[in-house]
C-alpha cells in the first residue's frame, strides 16, 4: 500500500488531486504539496514531528 507521501510524489503538477463540484476548481498536485509542506512546517514549528500524535478540540 501507498503512502500519502508515496501518492504525492507520484502525481503531476496539473494533475486534480482532490476533485471539486464543477463549480470549484479542483486542488492541483502543486497545490496540494504545499498546503501539505506548510502544514508540516507549522506542526514543527511548535515542536510536532513525524510519529507525534496530534489532538483536534
């Protein structure tokens, strides 16, 4: 099985990630890798790295 990693690797820069109502554009690979790289930046700017467990209230 695929990691998410593995899967964002893998996807071309134009290719739709997530689909969205005709409406919405789609988010794009591109896109979608850096929300995921900013998000990551932010958990470890506050000291939340890979294998911590993270709580939503």
């Amino acid at each position: 099985m695929d990691t998410i990693a593995q899967l964002l690797q893998r996807g071309a820069d134009d290719a739709a990630a997530i689909g969205a109502p005709e409406a919405v554009p789609p988010l794009r690979y591109r896109d979608l890798r850096a929300l995921v790289e900013r998000t990551v930046a932010e958990l470890n700017s506050f000291g939340i790295g890979r294998g911590d467990r993270v709580r939503r209230r």
